[in-house]
C-alpha cells in the first residue's frame, strides 16, 4: 500500500512538472523597487511578456522551465521554476564587466577577448547639455582624446585623438555608424546612440585602411526588442547666458586714460555714449529645446524603432541659430528559422544654420570699436565714422546681412546576414548617404558706403592664409550669393565570418570586399548684385542686373569644386584565443583609390595584437585580490587620404591672365598645379602596450596604455618654380610626425548600498608630439613660419613653426624683455641685448607649445533611493595660448580710434610697439572646469501606463578655474594653428538645464 502511495504521488509530481502554468511575480533591482517594462520570456521558447504596475508579471511555464529577465541597464538575470508559483526575482543594475560587446570593424567581440585598445562609452555617460554634436558628448569622456569645443552653435567640435596626425588637415576620426563607413554624424540624434566605441590603436583601426590614421568612432543607434511596443520621450529646456567677457575698457575708462596721455578723440566719434559694443551684438539670453519620441517593440522574428527628434537653439550672437529636424527608423526582420537577417537602417537630419553674418569681422570690430561713439545717430541711422581705416559698425554689417545653410543628410543601409553550416556567417552590406548644402548670403545696399579699400576680412589662421580685401563683393545696391552642393556616398560591403570553437581554441576569421563610389561639390553657385530693393535678400537673384555694372564678375565658385573618387578594398582578420588565456589577432587591408598617382595607386595596411589574460592562469586561481588582468601589446599601420581631391595628383590647367586675340583680350590658360604619379597615402605605424585591471571582484577596473604613433609620407602643397613644376605648385609626400603617450582609464563603486551608492570614473592622457621631418621631393628645409594675424604695426609677424624636433603648434615669436626709461617696449635680440625695433624672424624665439602636456576627465555619480547626482569636471594642463586679441586690443597708440583693454592702462600712449607679438601675450592654458553637474529624480509607475518619468536639471560650465587673461581656455585645438586666441573667439556660455524623460 505505502509503495502505491509513493507511486501514484510521483507520477502527480511528474504530470505536474510537465503541465504549464501560470507563473506570476514581481521583478525588483536591488533598491526593491519595482521595474516596469522589463521582457520576460521563457527559454527557448516564443513566450514573452512585460512587467506591469508594480513590476509584476505573469507567463505561462511549466518547472524547470527558465525564465528570463532583461532590462535596459540591467544584467540579464536566469530563474528556474521549481514547485512554486509566485516568485520576487530581483536584478542588478548593469556595470562594466568583461562580456559587455564592444563594436568593432566588421563585427563584434566581448572586452575579455579584445588585443585592441577600444573605449566604449554608454548614453548614460555621454555629457548632458543642449548640445547636437558628437564630438562635444563625448569630451573629456576617453582618454587621450583631445576634444575642443566652440560656442557657436553651427560649429563641430575639434576631435583629436592621440595626437594630430599630419600637418594637412584637421586628422578628425573616421565615423561608422550602424555598419555604414564614413557616416555624416549629423545625420545621429544624440537620443537615439545606443553606445559608442572609440577604437584606438592600429589594431583595432588597421581594418579601415586609409581611412583610419586618426581614430574610428563606431556609433551604434537604438534597435527595438522583442515585446510589447515600447513609447520613449526626452526633451529638455535651456537657458544660456555668457560666461566671461573681455575686460575692455568703457567710456569713463577710456577717457580718463586718453585724458591722462594728453591726447584727445575726434569730436566725430565722441557723441558721449557709454556703448558696451560685445554685448550689442549678443543675446542677454539665448534658449535652446530639445524633444525627442520614440516608438520600439517587436515579435518572435522581427523588430523596429523609430524616433523623431527635433532640436532647435539660438546662439548668444544675436542673428546666429541652429534648428534640426531627425527622423530615423530601424527594422530587422528574420526569415527561413532565423537564419536570414534583413536590416533597414534609415534616417535624415534636415537643419537650418543661420551664421552671424561675416562673424569673424563682427566680432572684431565689436572688440575694438570705441565705446564713446554709439550705435544709432539721432535719426535713428546707424553711426559710422569712415575715415578711421577699417573701422566699421558690428550692428550695421549684421543688421543688414544675411547668412544661411539648409543641410541635409539622408543615410540609408540595407543589410542581409546568413547564417550558413559549420559556423559560418555571410554579410552584405548596401548603403548611400547623400548630403546636400544649400547656401546663401545676401549684403543689402548699405554695403556701397564702405570704402572697398579697406574692408578686409579676419579668417582663423593657417598656413598661407592672409587678410584680404573683400569689399569688392559687395557689389552696387546690393549683392547676394547662392550654391547648391551635393555629395553622394555609395557603398557595398562583403565579407564571409568563420565563428568556430573547438575544444579549447575559438577562431573568429572575417574575409571581406568593399567598392566605394565618391562624388562630392555636385551643384553650382553664382551670384548677382545691383537690386531694386534691399528687401529681396538672396532668394531672387534674377532680379538683380549685374550685366549693368560693368566691374562686377558673378562669383561661379572654384573650379575644382566637383570631384569623384572611386576605392576598392580587399581586408582579412583573423581572432584567435586559447581557453581565454591567449589571445592573438591579425589583420590586413589592401586599398586602391583613384586620387593616387597611377604608380601609388594601392596601398597595404596590416595590423597584429596578442594579449594574456594573467588572470586566467592556475596560479591566479588562489588569490581573491585581481579580479581581471590582462597585457596587451600591438602593431600596425593605417592610412590617411584626407584633405585632398579627386585631382590632387594630376595636371590642372586654369586661367592665367589674358592675351590680345585678333583686337580682344581674351582669356589665357596654363598649367595651375603639375602632376605627381608618384603620389601616395599618409601612413601611421603604431605601437601599442596595455594593461587591462580588475581588482575586488572588479568593484575597480582600469586600463593603462603607451603608444608610439609615427606618421610619414605626409601629403603636403610645395610651391617650387614653375621651370621644374608646369604651373608652380605640385602636391607631393614628405616629412614625418611622431606621437608618444600614455593613457590610464579608472572606475569604481567605492559605496554600493541599499539606498546609497557612489561611482566613480577618472581618466588622464599624456601626449608629446613632434616633427621629425620636413624634408620632401621639393623642400630640404625644416621650418616653416606660418600664423599670422597682421596685427598693428606688424606685417607679416608670424606666431608659430613647423621645425623639425618641435612639436604642430609651436610658439616662434619675439621675447619681451620689459620697458626702457622713456616706458617703451624691449624685446630681446638673438644674441640675448635688447631692443624696441626687434627684427621679425630674425629675433624670434621658441616659446612653448599650444598642445596640452595632460587631459583628465573625472565623472561621479551619487545616487539615494531615486536621487542621482553626476558632477562631471574636465581639465586640460601643460598647453600655452597665444592670446593675439590681447595683444591687438592692447594697442595703446590706437586708443584714440580703437578701444583698448583695462589691461594694457599701464602702458603709455607712445609705446607703439607695446602690442608687438611676443611671449608678453602667450598665457598658460591650462584650466580645470565644473564641465556638467546634473540632478535627477525618478518617479516609478507613477501612473498607470507610464512605466518611469524622470526629471533633472542640469548646468554646464558653471565654473573654470584658470589663469587665462582672454575669454575662455578652451582654444581650439584642430587643424595646424591650435592655441591661437585670434580676435575672432565665439563667446563661451554657461548653460541652465531643465528635463524630463518619460516611458510607457
């Protein structure tokens, strides 16, 4: 009877084990509050809810069955129904650890399997603000990238990763997003990143060739998931105000100090005003509003997200503003039991740009004009007084200009992913990104009454760029410009993976193809003048009459503006790893451009890693203190083919004076640049040594790299004689630039409570550039002076050199040396006497460097119950600034004409040379700034159907702790002139936050 008994009660217990049932509960993170939205499914089934009120849920099982919780930001947790019901199940908020996927060229690999230096950054870390540029999310955030940022809201952030690369262009990375190479990130909603990855080294940059010399950002936007449809809305209001202006003298100011030199103004200028001309062409307040709604969800084989995101912000200069619209969809949809993946990435970023009309001059003028004479005169007209040279109203030349863009970004990929037998994956990947800039600026008849002769403009400094006169465009009674440019992106990528574990060894290989189709300045521009009203602006040029002015030229634009390049790609990538102890990697890239002379044509970039994982071993086994450890060391080399054209190695003919035909002067034509068959790509060869940490359970983590980046071949314009070279000029590659540095990366929870919990995140790069050659085909020199403001009394004064063992933005400038008796300047000569009539160049000195020693980023996040604060506070040390405003606004001999600093009131009068370029004006720039502080509240389920609202305010820029004199620290450091304060600085805001996120 008892053995019956026992029978029948285990065949109950087995028919119960294999009947489903329903299964509720409650889903909890570790603050045992509820979590709303979360996917529950059973294992390797279809079977999938969403948690409700409350976090509760309910699915039907049967025991032992799994079942599976995911959550944005959480880990992924596993439970095993056993004879219960009901179950609380409780998650834990997501932390870095060694699975985290981190995306790479052509696929993808877990943080304990990388050989590469990647940063990875998460949306929740990227900084907060009212901003729409990439670059400017991600300051401060990885180390060993130098971002610098402009106030101006149509200006992209500088991006320089370990270091600038070459002397021709800014060196910015190189963008894939979503798989698709060579991206606009304008066409990116900052709401819709879902992580990014900053590849660094070579071996991890090597597989994109060319292209891949200064870095490769990999941005991947937010896909749907399966479940029910998920609604997301951000948005947020601000308000910003200026943050330091420049200390110039107002009219009392000015008087007394003219009073004091016993010089007096013209009764022309002096009206007795008292005008503050910098804040007459800015805002008081600028607002700025972000909104961004988004719709997920998916089913068993398919899944979609789709946002909208509009972003609208003035600039605190008074006619500038940014106004963006982004509409973006992803789909992916299965097919043939799941083995075929079909993806649909799409989206387009529409924005209206308007720019301060001629900015760079407005800003100038503004800065030097003097505060004694006012805006408008009596009738209401505006003030001028042109017989002072180059002397113009701000107002006047913004009120009655116009400059605007409409650029739009329309990026489409198409991807179809098999999935084939023993392990192998195929992809092909289809995408087209088309750009289009539509341009116009208009100069109203007020323009006639300047004096051609001396209205120049002021463009931020370069090699070989100069002051020159533009008032010949502006026409008579009116001139306006308009262009209509386009660049199409087309792009087919193809590769075969083989993903194959056995035994011990895991092999990942990836064998690919690539054809790119480039046509970039598709369109035209022309331009009219000679309007019958001021009113029409640029939209109407056919009712100019330009035919009537018998001076005017219509502006088509350069010549070389359209070009096409065509490349072809071949890459191969091998990962190896042994029971994840042993890891090595290889790649090569083979690539053939168009742009190339016909004898350089392709190029090879091969790359190879290896890494231990210390920690791995036997012998780590029986200790509880290094979580993770891991030593990296690579090796390889990549390309650089940006900033030149289609017709950069070939023979151009343009127009080159005119000759007498048959009784006309017609037009003659001869060689502009000689051709180079011989031309090649930049290549960077760099190595890398790292260290990847984890200590008490990875509670701390770091990283540690050095890196030796050596660029060569750099692509360069020489100027040589027209006898050797048909036409003068010629690009060829010489000289060499080398990066060395060292990059530390550190994160910890050192308080992870109940209700409490602090984390911590700090990173600090140190980088030494120099050139180490600039010898080339055309040049045996090895400096070359370049940046000049032409300053008063300065012509052709220089600021910085190219010379080899120095670094990309060498100071080269005159040494003061104090004032003599009479109070005039001194300046030290080249065999250490001094001097007030220094010689230019020849008494010139070397006299720091504008690339910061040190960058540092530190990030802390406080959290109780559903208060978060992140304080976030960025620095930058060991960088010189030459402040050239300074040193212009500081000529005292113009202070009857032209307004001066409060700094330079110790100066007399009679010191004409107490502005001359020297290291009086070059200042430490070195600054550490409260970059973000944010404040935040979550309400959970606080209304049925709202799964979490969460509101915060935020500030930017709330202080700087510094010892510059000029505006802002934060110089630009892109391109080759960084460090120069040039008369032309966007003035910098602080940023007063308020937002609100909300999901249902």
């Amino acid at each position: 009877m008892i053995l019956l008994f026992l029978f029948i009660s285990q065949s109950f217990n087995v028919a119960f084990a294999q009947t489903e049932r329903k299964i509720t509960g409650n889903l909890l993170d570790n603050a045992n509050m509820p979590i709303i939205g979360a996917s529950v499914s059973v294992k390797g089934t279809n079977k999938v809810t969403v948690t409700g009120d409350k976090g509760a849920f309910s699915i039907t099982a049967k025991t032992g069955d799994k079942l599976v919780f995911t959550f944005m930001g959480y880990e992924p947790k596993e439970l095993t129904i056993g004879a219960g019901s009901n179950y609380n199940v409780t998650i834990n908020e997501a932390t870095a650890s060694l699975t985290d996927v981190v995306v790479v060229g052509y696929g993808k690999s877990t943080r304990k399997t990388l050989s590469s230096a990647i940063t990875s950054v998460k949306p929740e870390e990227l900084n907060k603000g009212a901003i729409a540029d990439v670059g400017q999310l991600l300051q401060g955030k990885v180390a060993g990238m130098n971002i610098s940022a402009s106030g101006d809201p149509n200006k992209p952030a500088a991006v320089i990763l370990r270091g600038a690369s070459t002397v021709n262009s800014p060196g910015a990375p190189y963008y894939v997003i979503d798989g698709i190479p060579g991206a606009d990130i304008a066409a990116i909603a900052p709401s819709d990143i879902a992580s990014i990855d900053v590849l660094k080294d070579a071996a991890a940059t090597a597989i994109y060739g060319n292209r891949a010399a200064s870095g490769v950002i990999m941005v991947t936007t937010k896909r749907g998931k399966k479940g029910a449809p998920q609604l997301a809305y951000s948005g947020y209001a601000a308000a910003e105000k200026i943050s330091s202006q420049l200390d110039l003298m107002n009219a009392d100011q000015l008087r007394a100090y003219v009073t004091a030199n016993k010089v007096a103004f013209s009764p022309n200028d002096d009206l007795g005003a008292n005008t503050d001309w910098m804040k007459s062409i800015e805002r008081s307040t600028a607002f700025s509003q972000n909104h961004n709604l988004s719709f997920s969800g998916g089913s068993d084989h398919s899944n979609y997200s789709a946002s909208l995101n509009y972003f609208d912000k003035e600039g605190i200069l008074s006619k500038s503003s940014l106004n963006r619209i982004i509409g973006r969809l992803n789909v992916d949809q299965y097919a043939f039991n799941d083995k075929v993946k079909f993806s649909l990435n799409l989206s387009n970023s529409s924005s209206k740009s308007i720019n301060e009309p001629l900015q760079n001059i407005v800003l100038l003028q503004a800065a030097k004009r003097l505060p004694i004479s006012p805006i408008y005169n009596a009738d209401g007209s505006y003030f001028e007084n042109l017989n002072n040279s180059g002397y113009f109203n701000p107002i006047a030349i913004s009120d009655n200009a116009q400059d605007e863009t409409k650029y739009n970004v329309l990026l489409g990929g198409f991807n179809t992913e098999v999935k084939l037998p023993f392990g192998f994956t195929y992809n092909l990947n289809l995408s087209y990104q088309k750009t289009t800039a539509n341009h116009g600026e208009f100069y109203s008849s007020y323009f006639g009454k300047y004096p051609t002769s001396n209205f120049y403009n002021n463009p931020d400094p370069g090699i070989g760029i100069a002051h020159t006169l533009i008032g010949g465009l502006f026409g008579t009674n009116g001139s306006a410009l308009r262009s209509n440019y386009e660049n199409t992106t087309k792009t087919l990528e193809t590769f075969l993976t083989w993903d194959k574990k056995i035994g011990d060894h895991s092999i990942n290989a990836v064998l690919g193809y690539t054809y790119q189709d480039n046509v970039y300045g598709d369109g035209f521009q022309t331009s009219s003048t000679n309007f019958p009203s001021d009113y029409i602006g640029f939209s109407n040029l056919s009712l100019g009459n330009p035919y009537a002015i018998s001076s005017y030229r219509i502006n088509l634009g350069n010549d070389l503006t359209y070009g096409r390049i065509l490349m072809i790609s071949d890459f191969f990538r091998l990962n190896y790893n042994y029971k994840n102890k042993y890891l090595l990697q290889g790649s090569i890239r083979r690539d053939g451009s168009s742009v190339f002379g016909k004898n350089n044509q392709w190029g090879y970039f091969p790359s190879i890693g290896l890494a231990w994982r210390v920690s791995e071993e036997e012998f780590m086994k029986s200790q509880s203190v290094i979580s993770d450890l891991k030593i990296r060391a690579s090796y390889g080399v990549t390309g650089n083919s940006s900033g030149i054209g289609a017709y950069t190695g070939q023979l151009i003919y343009g127009i080159s004076g005119t000759y007498y035909n048959n009784g006309v002067q017609a037009a003659a034509y001869a060689p502009i640049q000689g051709s180079n068959p011989d031309l090649k790509w930049e290549r960077t060869a760099t190595k890398n040594i790292g260290v990847d940490f984890g200590f008490l359970n990875n509670k701390i983590t770091g990283s540690v790299d050095v890196y030796d980046k050596n660029t060569t071949d750099m692509l360069f314009k020489y100027n040589v004689s027209a006898s050797l070279v048909p036409g003068g000029a010629i690009w060829a590659n010489g000289g060499s630039i080398n990066n060395k540095g060292i990059e530390v990366s550190l994160s910890a929870s050192p308080v992870t409570g109940k209700n409490f919990s602090w984390s911590s995140t700090i990173n600090a790069a140190y980088n030494k550039n120099k050139i180490t050659s600039l010898k080339g085909p055309y040049s045996s020199g090895d400096s070359v002076r370049y940046s000049d403001p032409e300053g008063p009394g300065q012509t052709n004064a220089t600021l910085q050199i190219l010379k080899v063992g120095y670094p990309l933005g060498q100071f080269f400038s005159l040494k003061y040396a104090g004032k003599d008796a009479s109070g005039n300047s001194l300046f030290y000569k080249r065999d250490g006497s001094t001097t007030t009539t220094p010689s230019i160049g020849t008494d010139y000195f070397y006299l720091g460097s504008a690339q910061p020693k040190v960058l540092m980023g530190w990030s802390n996040t406080f959290k109780y119950k559903d208060l978060e604060l992140n304080v976030f506070i960025r620095g930058t040390f060991g960088n010189k600034i030459f402040n050239a405003t300074r040193a212009d606004l500081s000529y005292t001999a113009g202070a009857t004409v032209n307004n001066i600093l409060n700094s330079a009131a110790d100066d007399k009068i009679t010191d004409t040379r107490n502005s001359f370029y020297s290291d009086r004006y070059i200042e430490n720039g070195s600054y550490v700034r409260l970059d973000n502080a944010t404040l935040g509240y979550n309400f959970r389920n606080p209304i049925k159907s709202v799964n979490n609202i969460r509101v915060y305010v935020s500030t930017n820029n709330l202080f700087t702790i510094t010892g510059y004199k000029g505006i802002d620290p934060e110089i630009n450091q892109g391109g080759v002139a960084p460090g120069v304060d040039y008369n032309n600085f966007y003035p910098r805001t602080r940023t007063f936050l308020l937002g609100l996120n909300a999901s249902f």
